[in-house]
C-alpha cells in the first residue's frame, strides 16, 4: 500500500505544489498582466459590406443612409416600400439587402391603341383623353421643378490644390480631396436639388448631397458652413458651403459623384483645368 501511494499520488502532489508556486510567482508581480477587450459588436452606423439593415439615427435622411452605404437610393426606398419624399422615422429599422427594381412602364406602353368598334373620331377622342396634359389642373404654386434628364455640365465645385484623388482600394478615397484655407466659396458642382443638409454621416462632416438627376447624386464634405436647405434647386455654380475642417483633421473638401449609388471618379466629369 505505501509503494502504491508514493507510486500514484506523489505526481498529483507535486503538480499541486508546481501550480501554487506559479500562481505565487504571478501575485509577486508589481504590475498586473494586460487585459485585452475583443469588442465582437457591428456597429450599424458605420458602412459595413455585410450589413443588412440599419437603424435610423437623429438628423438621418434616406439619402444619407444610401450614401453612407454606397447603395442606389431607390433601392433603398423599394426594399423598405417607401415613396418621394421617402420620410423615415428615428429608431426605425432600414432593410439594406437589395431588390432588383420594378422599371416602370415605358410611355409607348400607354399610348396602346384602343380597340373598338367605334368610328375612327370616337378613337381619336379616346386617346386624345389619354393623353392630355394634366398641367391646366394643377396651379403653378404646386407645380415641383423638375430635375433635368441629365447632367448638362459639370464644373469645379471649389478653386485649390488636389490633395486625395480617387481609389477602388477599400480604405481609398471614393473622390476627390480639394485643399484650400478655411472660408473658401464651394459651389454645386451641376444643376440639382439639395437632398441632404447636415452632419449625422459619420467621416464626412458638415455634409451637402445635390441629386442632379435621378441617378447623379454629388456629395460635398468637411464644410465649415452650409449655405443651402434641403429641397433647394440649385444651379451649376451656385455657392452652397465654405472649405472647413468638420469630420476631418485638415480644411480641404471632399468631392464625390455617384450614378445608381456606384462611386464615379470626379476628375472624369470635372473639365480639365487650364
């Protein structure tokens, strides 16, 4: 019996006693050893690839979200059933995941002949109803300007020295950096509509979008002033903010172009500078 226990116990003391003195060594520290926190949580207001929906925060508009995204804004507003001026609530929770887009029905496909057995005058007066103008109903104080077909020309959107230029890498730019001092005038870069006026993306400051057409939107970043609301029609050129450092560690201005959503490289639309 005692060469049984000396045999078999004696391991299991001894690895006891080797444990006591490593954790007396550890407490003999002076100082403790590092405490590393994993935050495994997705922030939902930062631009993830895999992100499937995200939470409407304070000052948020539509436009903003898709942007923030690199989504196509009408996409965005038919995944969650929303139509113009696509009004969301703080708090509500935006599907991201996109839908493939109804197109709508081409004008040729309304103006289909009308088959009866009527004379040709009374099919003449059919389509003739079909295809009035409704604007003598509508009076001119609610008639909304209509944005252009497309973007008639482009111009610079401020005076200063290119400091960033456009990149497909992930961290890249997905525009232009524009540097000057403080103050300088930043103008629409075409003819549009303000659709976003504030600072709630984070990274881009003081932020102005302009919708151009229904699929050019142009993004103006890092403002120290905003100089125009949101459903302003503005013209090419018109002053709409002022360089600033806001969302950055420079005054410089951040210039993107997007069609459908998809990041343009500015300075293929931009005129070459003289």
């Amino acid at each position: 019996m005692p060469g049984f226990i000396s045999h078999h116990v004696s391991p299991i003391l001894l690895s006891i006693f080797v444990s006591i003195m490593l954790l007396s060594g550890c407490s003999a520290r002076n100082n403790p050893a590092p405490v590393v926190n994993i935050d495994t949580r997705v922030d939902e207001s930062t631009p993830w690839d895999n992100a499937r929906s995200h939470q409407v925060q304070t000052g948020e508009t539509l436009y903003g979200i898709a942007w923030l995204y690199g989504l196509d804004y009408q996409r965005l507003a038919q995944n969650n059933g929303l139509t113009e001026p696509y009004p969301i609530q703080v708090g509500q929770r935006l599907t991201l995941t996109t839908k493939s887009i109804k197109q709508a029905p081409q004008l040729a496909d309304t103006k289909r002949t009308v088959k009866t057995a009527a004379s040709s005058n009374t099919v003449a007066q059919t389509n003739k109803s079909v295809y009035r103008s409704p604007s003598k109903a509508v009076s001119k104080k609610n008639t909304v300007k209509q944005l252009p077909q497309r973007v008639k020309r482009w111009v610079w959107p401020t005076k200063g020295t290119i400091v960033g230029t456009f990149s497909t890498a992930e961290a890249g730019i997905k525009g232009i950096e524009i540097a000057n001092a403080i103050g300088t005038p930043v103008v629409s870069a075409a003819e549009g509509k303000v659709v976003y006026s504030g600072n709630a993306l984070r990274g881009y400051g003081n932020l102005v979008i302009i919708k151009h057409t229904s699929k050019f939107l142009s993004a103006y970043a890092h403002n120290s002033k905003i100089l125009v609301q949101e459903r302003d029609f503005v013209k090419a050129g018109q002053r709409i903010a002022e360089i600033g450092d806001s969302g950055t560690n420079s005054a410089k201005l951040r210039f993107e172009i997007r069609y459908n959503g998809k990041s343009l490289d500015p300075l293929k639309y931009l005129p070459a500078q003289k």
